[in-house]
C-alpha cells in the first residue's frame, strides 16, 4: 500500500490550479455527504439488527485513512462520523428531500469537480486510478490544514516532490486566495 505522501504526491499531480482545488473544497465534501444521504436509506440486517448501508462503507473509508496517517486518519474518522448522522438525517426526511439532497447533491458535487477540472485542463484523478476517488476527501482536508498553517512537514514535502520534478510551481488554495505561488502561509 502507497504511503499517506504517495497517495497525495499522486493526487496532487491532477490538482495545481487553484481554481481546480478550490471547486473540491466545495464538490468533494457535497459528494460525499451524497453518497451517506443516499447509502443511509437502505439497510442491511445482522444479526437482527439493521445497519444502514452508509455504515460499513464510511467505516471501510475510515479505516483506510487510518491505515495511512493516525492523526488525520481520526480526524477524517471524525468528519465521516459526522457525514453519517448527516445520512441518517436525510434518510428519514420525506422522498423528496433525500433524493434532492443525495441524488442532487451527487450531481452538483460532480459538475463541481468537472468545471475545476476544465479550468485545470487534465483529466480527473480516478480515471488513471480509482484509489482517487478515496483519496479526494483527504486531499481536501488536508488542503485545509495546510491552509490553516498546519501539517507544514507534509505540505512542504508534497511542494518538494513537484520542485525537484521540474513541474509547474503550486498554484493551490493561497493562488486561489489571490496570493503568489510559494507565498504559502504556514
């Protein structure tokens, strides 16, 4: 298994433009949260007692990220606790609402990724690497750390990668936010 840098090194690759990174902080935690609303509404029964199907996927995710890094691998353990209530939630509303909120969340949260993507001018990550897709959710927490001035070692190590490969410097969230690229604050 790819270590937590290799995996992001990797994901990183697609996502330079900041207009790219700022569309996923946005259509990756909406797809998401689409896929609990939508998961949470069909149940699987062990044992004589039912379990939403959001369940052990949010679990699998979990354990995944905790398999790559303890300390995000908690945090995003965390926040997918807090996406499966969310499911749970939505999954008692009337028909309407859930299939608005999972199926409309879905698709918007994918015009999201596209739209970035068009202004990135590569393609998404998962297409060479389904792996991507489980990887999103980190790459945008992650990003918010960095952006909060934290996990600097590994922001710093990701940039690295990219400088010491020739490749076009970061033009992540601080470009976004209007700030020069390699300006990064923390």
């Amino acid at each position: 298994m790819k270590t937590l840098q290799q995996h992001l090194i990797q994901y990183a690759a697609y996502h330079r433009d900041g207009r790219n990174i700022g569309t996923h902080l946005i259509g990756i935690p909406v797809i998401v949260c689409a896929v609990a609303v939508v998961l949470s509404r069909w149940h699987l029964t062990l044992g004589g007692v039912s379990w939403p199907l959001s369940l052990p996927v949010l679990l699998g995710f979990g354990l995944f990220y905790l398999r790559l890094h303890l300390g995000l691998g908690l945090l995003m353990g965390a926040l997918l606790a807090g996406v499966g209530l969310l499911g749970a939630w939505a999954a008692a509303q009337p028909q309407a609402v859930w299939l608005a909120l999972g199926v409309g969340g879905f698709v918007g949260g994918w015009v999201m990724q596209f739209i970035g993507h068009a202004f990135e001018g590569r393609k998404p990550a998962f297409v060479d690497d389904l792996i991507g897709l489980a990887v999103g959710p980190l790459f945008v927490v992650a990003e918010v750390l960095f952006k909060l001035g934290l996990m600097r070692g590994l922001r710093d190590e990701i940039e690295a990668h990219f400088a010491q490969a020739g490749a076009v410097p970061a033009r992540g969230v601080q470009a976004a936010a209007g700030q020069p690229a390699g300006s990064a604050q923390g």
